[in-house]
C-alpha cells in the first residue's frame, strides 16, 4: 500500500475500518485529502497502536505543529485527529494533546496550556 489515494477512495476500499495515513495531504482547515494507508483494521485500538509504534521508531516522523512553531511541538495526523507530541530531554515521546482538525488549535493550547 505505497500508493496515494484520495480521501474517496480510502473510504471506499476501507469502509468500516480504521485507516493510518502517512505523509497525509490536507487543506488549509486540516481536513485529509489524502495520502498514503499504511495501516487499516476494524479495531481501532490496533491502528493506534500503529500510530504510536512509529513514533517509537522514527520521533522525528512528525511535522512540527505549524501554528506552534516556537515551541518545537510535533504531530501525526490520524484521520481528522491531530496526535501533538514532543520530544523531552531523555527522548521520551510526550504525548500532549488529540485534537480534532476543525479545532483552532493555537487556541486549545492558549486556554488550555496558557502558552503565551
């Protein structure tokens, strides 16, 4: 599954089931557009278990979180979910916040991590 699919067609071919996107296409509101299935399964739990397991491999994968540049913030994208991590000093992965691509998310941080 090395292919890129359009949103459409990943509903299509995996309807009913969970799907892990990587180096996902999206719009300026964060929606998916497409991108590349690495993974797919009716249990959810399973991809997540994907998701989280590349990040083990590879911290690096994700893009820094551009609207909070400055706080060296990374994510994954996991359907219309953002995963926000960050790397600490002994390297462990902290998982700091699953936000929902329609969220404003420098305002979820602003409220709720009251980062200037």
């Amino acid at each position: 599954m090395t292919e890129i699919m359009r949103v459409t067609e990943i509903q299509a071919k995996f309807e009913s089931e969970w799907v892990l996107i990587d180096d996902p296409e999206t719009d300026e509101s964060l929606e998916v557009k497409g991108g590349k299935v690495l993974w797919h399964s009716k249990d959810r739990d399973e991809v997540y278990r994907k998701a989280t397991g590349k990040l083990e491999i590879m911290p690096l994968c994700g893009r820094i979180v551009p609207e909070l540049e400055g706080y060296g913030f990374r994510e994954v994208i996991y359907r219309n979910y953002r995963i926000v991590y960050r790397l600490t000093d002994d390297d462990t992965i902290e998982i700091l916040a699953v936000v929902h691509g329609a969220r404003e998310i420098k305002k979820v941080f602003h409220e709720e991590w009251e980062l200037g």
